[in-house]
C-alpha cells in the first residue's frame, strides 16, 4: 500500500458493502475483538452507488477483495495479513486508476486510514465480472465472480425477531467501512473463493452489511 499523494483529487464514493467470514455469528472483529476461531479469512464486496473521483465518474462500479489474518486487527496485535482486489472489469481505464488509488489507500480518506491498520501483504490484482447485488429491505446481498468467488447471505433473523425487521448494531467499535455507520447482520447461505492462493467453501457463517461513504484526499 503506497503512501497518499498530494496530487490526489478530491473525491468521494457511497454505497453498499458487505462480506463473509469464517467466524460465528456474529463475527467478533466488528466488536473489536479477536476472530472467532483466531484467525479470520473472507470476502470484501464493495458496489458504489454514486462516486467520483476528480472528474472520473465511479457510479454503479464493484470492488471485491479476499484477505485473511490471524489475531486481533484493532489492536495492531495481527499477524499474517494476506489480500487479493478484484477490479471491476467495466471500469476503463481512467476509472480503474481511480479506483486503484481509492481503495489502495493512495487516495487517502478512511482506506487510507484502514490501509495503515490491516497493512496487508498483497498477493494479487485482477479485472473481473463482480456482481454484487444487496436488496433494498436489506433481506439478502449476494456477489460472485464466476469460477472464481461466490458470496451469499440472507439476514440473520430469531424467534423473536419481528417480521421484516434487522438486526442491527450502532456506533460498531471495529466497523471496517469506518465510524458512523449501522451494521445490517446475515448468515452466509454461499462462501466460496478459489483465487490467489485462497481457497474455501462454507455455510452458515457470519455475514454484515454496512453502507459506506468515503471522501478524500483530506
């Protein structure tokens, strides 16, 4: 991950994000805590709903990305950080650049910030078909890259959960899409990855949403 650069226009990108994990329900790390099971690996899907980046329009493009750890991120007492990003392949060339400098952290703004916290070792990029698709009652959010990864997941709801209802969390102490924002819980139906070197296929794991909406360079 490269330092920001001072030539980095303003810019600003808002929409959905979720991911999948091999921790229970609900995964520990947005509390802050150590993963479930000590380490932790899973997929990151990103599709922005309106963005720009200096004059480059960003709307209605998807990130992905597979990264795995051991420890506690949010204490700086991890070890092992490993990740692969997966540009979406409708993207030209000037918005993938954008999209590189944004979500590497070169762009600055909360990637930046996290960048610094997770301080991954990458292992890859690529240009792919990413679907990622999030219902607007928040009932389900699914993303795939065919033969490569698929991640499915429905709200996680109870016997005492009303119909229609979320379960949801405020002001999460390890919100990886930064502060301020209400965490959606899901159980994972589908999560798969063969790419890069990861390699899994499970059920019935955690799985959130959160929205996002990041702004730079500052």
């Amino acid at each position: 991950m490269a330092e920001q650069t001072t030539s980095s226009p303003p810019w600003r990108v808002a929409g959905d994000w979720f991911d999948t994990c091999k921790c229970a329900i609900p995964c520990p790390c947005t509390f802050a805590q150590p993963p479930s099971e000590g380490d932790c690996e899973g997929v990151l899907a990103w599709h922005i709903r309106e963005g720009q980046f200096g004059d480059v329009r960003l709307d209605d493009l998807n990130v992905l990305m597979l990264a795995s750890f051991t420890g506690n991120v949010w204490t700086g007492e991890h070890t092992d950080p490993y990740a692969a990003v997966f540009v979406d392949e409708r993207a030209d060339e000037q918005q993938r650049a954008a999209l590189g400098a944004i979500f590497g952290g070169e762009a600055g703004g909360w990637p930046q910030q996290f960048a610094e916290v997770f301080g991954p070792e990458m292992r890859g990029m690529d240009v792919a078909p990413i679907t990622v698709e999030v219902d607007e009652d928040l009932g389900a959010w699914r993303a795939e890259i065919p033969g490569r990864v698929t991640a499915r997941a429905e709200a996680l709801t109870g016997p005492t959960t009303a119909e229609g209802a979320r379960v949801q969390v405020h002001n999460a102490p390890g919100a990886e899409v930064g502060p301020g924002q209400i965490a959606t819980w899901g159980r994972a139906t589908t999560d798969q990855a063969d790419a890069f070197g990861f390699s899994w296929s499970r059920s019935g794991k955690s799985s959130k949403y959160f929205p996002f909406d990041w702004s730079g360079p500052d």
